[in-house]
C-alpha cells in the first residue's frame, strides 16, 4: 500500500470543483479531449461523461465523440473548466466531417515527415 503524500491530496481537493463540470484535457500525447468530468482517484485517474476528442489542423477542426471516457492521471498535462457562455474557437475556423480531419491529419504529418528528410539531406552542407 503508497502513502500519498500531501500533494496528492491538494490535486484530489482541486478536482473535486472540478465535478460535473465541462473540462478540456490536455494529454501527454497532445491530444485534446472535452467532457463532463463524473469521477477521478487519487492518482488523478479520470472519467469523463459525453467524451470528444478535438483535433485541430490549421484553420479546420472537429470533435470526434469518444462517449464516457477514462483517462489515466499520469497522461494529463492539464485540467481546464470550459465556458460555457463564451465561443470556444476563432470565427475562421471551419468544423470538417471525421474523414476530412484525418485526411488533414495525413497530409500535415507527410508534410513534416518531408520536411525532416530534406533537412537530413542538407545536413551535409552546414550552412550555419
């Protein structure tokens, strides 16, 4: 059995207003999910209700629907209640279909990956 220490009890007590309330959680990996947050432990284990993943690619975005979600506390990076009565996006952005989002996804990570393999390529002129 772990002790848990007086930080872990100060991050359970700050949860705690967090209870059925919307949330934005931001994930080690950079995903960004939304939901109502239902129930959390002690490790900052997490469940949230009505789940959304946001993916956001340039000026497109769209929330993918996850349902009742659990999130393992050592994944979150951060916690943030959402208002409810404010915009979440900028006007120019524009929601796409699941389908188009990946395709966005697929072209901006080839476009990286491109980009990598050039630099490698010119790594041999060092041109600073």
């Amino acid at each position: 059995m772990s002790w848990a220490g007086p930080e872990d009890i100060y991050l359970s007590t700050s949860l705690a207003s967090y209870l059925d309330k919307k949330l934005l959680v931001l994930l080690r990996d950079g995903r960004k999910l939304m939901g109502t947050l239902r129930s959390f432990d002690q490790f900052a284990n997490a469940v949230l209700e009505g789940a959304c993943e946001r993916v956001i690619v340039g000026d497109l975005y769209c929330d993918i629907p996850l349902g009742l979600y659990v999130i393992r506390g050592e994944n979150v990076v951060l916690i943030g209640e959402l208002d409810l009565e404010r915009e979440e996006l900028p006007e120019h952005m524009t929601r796409v279909s699941t389908a188009e989002i990946k395709r966005a996804q697929k072209a901006e990570r080839e476009a990286s990956d491109l980009k990598g393999t050039m630099r490698k390529r010119m790594e041999f002129l060092d041109l600073e």
